[in-house]
C-alpha cells in the first residue's frame, strides 16, 4: 500500500464515522474524492478535495465540513498535521514514524512496495518500440522504447496484467529492399566490385558483416543466381541479423519484449485476410478515393480508387489505406 491509497482509506473510513455522527447523511457517494500530492510541496505530504466535495451533500460550508473532518482525522497516530488550505481543501503531513516504518517495508517488501490492485488483473497489451527489422535502431527509437517500457512497468504495478509486445514489420518492400542490400554486401564479400550503392538500396555497413556471414556459410551459391532464387533466403537472414542487432540494443536498455509478433507470419497464416473479411463484413471497408495528402498540390496528385477503412468513424483524421494498388497489405 503506497501513502496516498493509505489516505484515501482513512479519510473515507473518517466519513462513514461523519455519517454515523449525522454530519452527512448516510451512503454518501465518496468516489470522487481524491488524495493528491500539494501543488506547494511545503504545504504537506497530501491533499484531499473531500470537504469540497462533500460540502452539498452535508449542507455546510466546505470549510466547516472541512474541519469536522480534520479533527477525525487529527486522532490518526501516523498523520502529524492536519491543516485547512483555501475554501477547504485539507493538507496533511504525515508523522516522521510513519517514514521509518515504511523505510522497514521497502526492505521486508522489496520490488513489491507500492504495488496496488486497480487493474484488478484486466490484461492490457502494450506494443511499442516496433522499429522495422531493415537496420540498427536509432535515438527516436530508443527513447520509444524507454518511455513504452516505462508505462508498460508502471500499468503492471497498478494491477494491469500486461504483455510486451514488439510488433516485427517484416512483411512487405522495405524487407524486400533489404535482401537485395544484403545480396549486394554478401557479393562484396565474395570479392565482386560493387562501387557504390545504388539508389534505393540501404547503403549501412550494418550489413557488412551479415553479408560475409553468408557468404561463409553458402560460399558462392547465390552470387549469379537470379533474385526469385535467392529473395526469400536473403529476407529471412537479414531479418533474424537486423533483429539480433535491435534485441541486443534492447537489452544494454533494460528492455525485455515478452512477445515478438511477426507481420509475415500474420499474413501468411491468414490472419490478416481474416481480419480483413470481419472487417468487411460489418461495412468497415469501401472502396473510394482520398482527398491529396497535406503540401500535396491536386496536380501532382492522382486520386485512384483504394480500400479503404473507415477510420474516421474511430477518431481518425482520415479512412485509412488496406490494400496497395497491386493487391498486397499497406504497411
């Protein structure tokens, strides 16, 4: 139990004995009252809105409600000060004991202090970092996956039971896109000239070594044989070197996924498809054409028709692209 859930239990057990009193009537609706950090730090160690709140139903001024409730509250051993802020907000700074016995708690409790039970155990998936299998992450990258795991560690110490998930696109041209740079590093590593990188290749050196890890294990295997041959070979390698390379980043971060969702596997077990066929099922999926994307000028635009879903009806500023005009998956 941290401080402020401790508060929040005193405070709604000094109501119930305000109802018995007659102070307020009976089954007052409590919910609403919050215990918070002060805005001034020197005003005390927590701050409650209950006598504001609860002001109407008692038919008092929040400030004499407000004082009925700090004098209950003055009579709790582990809360030094009780003092009156404003219209009636109430500060309370809690005994120098109280910090000792928690300091003893920390220790007997350990990584388990200050856990508390409002997820009530309701799984929450959190999917971040997710960077694309086609390099070495970047800064962007790892600040995504510092705050991601940070909010994934905080929902899991509030009761969520949470799954990590990094979501691998490993489906479509980009990955195609590799293997032909691969291909490139893993001929360069046979001897062959290639001189500079073409246009639209990935020209990293990361890819220096994953090429000569080919061409020590397959030799000149697939140094002239043409791309339908080599592509799927050349994908999957590149894939599982590009991912050992951001799985060890991750962990010189204190980052650890409990899951890692392939894209391709998706696709290629029907899932996707699946999806797609529910989605088009409830009238989620139309065909139409969008407006020009934002610093696009009509003419150099060519509206075509696109499946589109129907983002718009969740939030979204626009309906989103599926399918690509030859038929694969949008990214």
């Amino acid at each position: 139990m941290n401080v402020f859930s401790l508060l929040k239990s005193d405070i709604e057990n000094q109501l119930l004995a305000l109802e018995k009193d007659g102070v307020l009537p009976s089954g007052t609706d409590t919910t609403r009252v919050t215990v918070e950090p002060p805005r001034d730090a020197s005003h005390g160690d927590a701050a409650t809105n209950a006598a504001m709140l609860l002001s109407k139903a008692a038919g008092m001024k929040p400030r004499d409600l407000a004082e009925k409730l700090a004098e209950k509250l003055r009579g709790l051993d582990h809360i030094e000060n009780v003092e009156i802020a404003g219209p009636g907000f109430i500060n309370l700074r809690m005994a120098d004991q109280f910090w000792l016995s928690q300091v003893s708690k920390v220790l007997e409790v350990g990584t388990g202090y200050g856990n508390s039970d409002l997820g009530k155990g309701e799984k929450i998936n959190v999917e971040y970092v997710s960077a694309n299998p086609t390099g070495p992450m970047h800064v962007g990258h790892c600040r995504g996956a510092v705050v991601g795991d940070v909010l994934a560690n905080l929902l899991g110490k509030a009761g969520y039971a949470v799954t990590k998930e990094y979501y691998t696109n490993d489906a479509g041209a980009q990955v195609d896109v590799l293997a032909r740079s691969l291909h490139l590093r893993y001929r360069e590593a046979l001897g062959e000239d290639i001189g500079e990188i073409p246009q639209g290749l990935y020209p990293g050196e990361y890819l220096v070594a994953p090429g000569k890890k080919m061409a020590e294990r397959d030799g000149n295997k697939w140094q002239n044989a043409p791309e339908e041959d080599w592509l799927e070979e050349f994908r999957n390698f590149a894939i599982v070197e590009m991912m050992a390379l951001i799985k060890e980043d991750l962990r010189l971060l204190g980052v650890a996924h409990d899951v890692f969702t392939s894209e391709d596997g998706l696709v290629k077990a029907g899932k996707v498809q699946s999806a797609f066929e529910h989605l088009e099922k409830k009238g989620d999926i139309y065909v139409g054409v969008l407006e020009p994307p934002k610093g696009k000028k009509p003419d150099d635009w060519e509206p075509r028709p696109q499946t589109l879903f129907r983002a718009t009806e969740f939030g979204d500023d626009v309906d989103r692209p599926l399918k690509k005009s030859d038929g694969s998956w949008t990214y």
